[in-house]
C-alpha cells in the first residue's frame, strides 16, 4: 500500500516513481517534469559499485517520463555529476543522449550554481547542469524577459538532512517560465519536495513521488513558505 499526502492541488506520494507514474497519470498529461534525479549514492547500485547498473536504471526512467510529459511541454533535469569510485559519472550526457533516442531534443542549457552548501568530497562541482529538454515546446516570451535569458544562475541552496535544496526563487522562476496555472507539474524524485511546494505557491497542479520517508515530508512545510 502506498502512503500520499493531498493538498487541493496536488498529491506527494511515498513509493518509487517508475511504477508509480504509469499508475497515476495519464500519457501526454505532464505540462513539465522538473527534477534532480538521484545521484548513484542515492540509489542500491552504489553499495554494489555497480555504475553500469545505474546507467541501465537511469536510462529505464527516461521512457517513463517521456510517455506521460506533452509532446509540446517539457522536461528539465538538473544534477550534478557526481564521482565515485574514482569515476566521474556524465549523467548529463546520458539523459541528453536518452532522450534525444526518444525524439526529445535539448533546448536550454544553463550552469546553476549551487553556492556552498555541497559536501566537495560528494560532487566533483557545486554547479549542475540545466538540461531542457522538449519536442515541439518553445520557451515562452515572458520568460525571456526575465532571469531566463542568463547563462548562469547562481542561487544560495538550503539544507535538509543534509541534502542542498533548490530554494523558491529559482524553482518558481522555472515553473513560472515554461507552464501556466493550472498545468500539471510532475517531480518523480521529489526529495523535500521543493518543486511541489514552488508548483503549490504559483497555482500550478503537481505530483511528486519520493522513495525515502526520511525526505518524503508529508506537510510540504519549508523555511521559504509553508501551504
Ligand atoms: C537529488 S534528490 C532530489 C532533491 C530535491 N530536488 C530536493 O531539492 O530536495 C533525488 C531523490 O530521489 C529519491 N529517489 C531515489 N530513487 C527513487 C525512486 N525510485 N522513486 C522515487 N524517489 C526516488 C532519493 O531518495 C532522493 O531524495
């Protein structure tokens, strides 16, 4: 049985992604999926030091995203690439190559920088990539007009059982950028939920699933706004 959370707007579930989103949303129904999907120290595969085996997961999530995200909206991944083991691993080029064998093409490309709160032995950078990706989607002049057209963004992250947050400023001026009120906002790997609360504050629709009920945080409550 699966554990969720409602407000008027949307639904936070606690159980993983890949066979919850199939279960719950429709194909095509997605305005924007915005996430930083896990890192491999966030996922089984590290303990087994199996880069491979996240890779192939990795490469398993990217269907199940495209299948239920419009055609004309968007999916916008944002990680960091982590090294472990000794390895740097390019999960930049992996979604990028993914998607593109899916018919998805990369749009917008920006460096977020993540001022300070990183662990350096965790990340080779305190930047991540900023990946947009869409098949007939066009970034909308009002976003334009705003923090849109920089190349990069820094932002001071909050913290949350140790894990760097992405703050209201930088998840609403995305959402804000590539969906209207009302769309339908997906986050798979929700974390503390800062998408949904960004989606929730700017009058959007969301669904967010999370995997660990240490970050699974049923009252959506952060230091930058609370539902
Ligand atoms: C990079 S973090 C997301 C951080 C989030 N953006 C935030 O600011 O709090 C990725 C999250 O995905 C979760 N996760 C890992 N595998 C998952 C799965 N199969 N389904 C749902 N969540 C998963 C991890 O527990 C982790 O909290």
């Amino acid at each position: 049985m699966t554990t969720h959370a409602r407000t008027k707007l949307g639904t936070y579930v606690l159980g993983d992604a890949l066979t919850g989103i199939p279960r719950r949303i429709k194909t095509d129904s997605v305005k924007l999926t915005f996430t930083s999907p896990p890192g491999i120290h966030q996922t089984p595969f590290f303990k087994e030091r199996d880069t491979k085996g996240y890779l192939i997961w990795l490469n398993q999530v990217l269907p199940v995203l495209t299948e239920v995200t419009k055609p004309s909206g968007w999916i916008v991944l944002s990680q960091a690439n982590a090294k472990q083991h000794g390895e740097v691993i390019t999960t930049d080029v992996t979604f990028t190559e993914g998607l593109r064998a899916l018919g998805w093409t990369l749009k917008e490309e920006r460096i977020l920088v993540r001022n300070g709160t990183d662990a350096v032995n965790l990340y080779v950078n305190t930047w991540q990539h900023f990946l947009a990706f869409t098949q007939t989607g066009k970034v909308p002049i009002r976003a334009k007009q705003g923090r849109w057209v920089r190349d990069v963004w820094v932002y001071k992250h909050e913290q949350r059982h140790n894990q760097p947050i992405w703050p209201q400023s930088f998840v609403q001026m995305v959402i804000s950028a590539l969906t209207k009120k009302g769309d339908l906002v997906l986050d798979p790997f929700a974390g503390v939920g800062p998408v949904l609360a960004g989606a929730y504050h700017t009058e959007r629709r969301y669904l967010g699933f999370e995997i660990d009920r240490k970050y699974w945080n049923p009252k959506l409550q952060f230091s930058s706004g609370l539902l």
